[in-house]
C-alpha cells in the first residue's frame, strides 16, 4: 500500500519498507515515529488529512547532509564573506502503514 505524508513541511510519497530522508526529528536511532498526517493512503484522498489512518517508521539515523558553501560579494566595495552550512536529517524505514 502507498501513502503520502506530511513532515517537516514536505511531502513525502512512501510505501511499507522504504527508507527516507526527512527534516530533523528527535529521538535516537531504534525510536518509533508516527506521521498522522496522511493525505492519501491507497485509494482513500483526505480533506486536508485522513483521521483514522497513521505511518509508523522507525528512526534508522540521525546525521548531516554534505556541507554547502555560501559566498556574498559585492563588486567595487571590497566585501567578501563566505559561509557553511549543513542541514541535519533523520533517516527513516516505513514498517507499516494503518
């Protein structure tokens, strides 16, 4: 069965046993994770959401994506500032979708 979820501010399209990367959750890796912000779940389309369906997952990892630098620079005025950056993830295996 497929679903489509809401965390983080993005959606995500999952089925049973697939591995994702989401904005940062809390808890460790082994932690259970429900989204109960179902828009869609096989056939059944939600009104923002579904209320009696739910995702369970399981935190695999926490971590950082690769760094990215930012670099401002203004011609003519002798400004230049670079900068780093590195967006933490949670890594997550769907296990069942309710």
């Amino acid at each position: 069965m497929k679903a489509i979820i809401e965390t983080g501010g993005k959606q995500y399209s999952v089925s049973e046993g697939m591995e994702i990367f989401v904005e940062k959750l809390d808890g460790v890796a082994g932690d259970k994770v429900t989204f109960d912000k179902v828009l869609m779940a096989g056939d059944k389309v939600g009104r923002p959401y579904l209320a009696d369906v739910k995702v369970v997952g399981e935190i695999v990892k926490q971590g950082k994506q690769r760094k990215i630098k930012i670099f401002k620079y203004n011609s003519k005025k002798n400004y230049h500032k670079t900068q780093g950056h590195r967006q933490p993830y949670t890594k997550v295996v769907i296990k069942t979708i309710k």
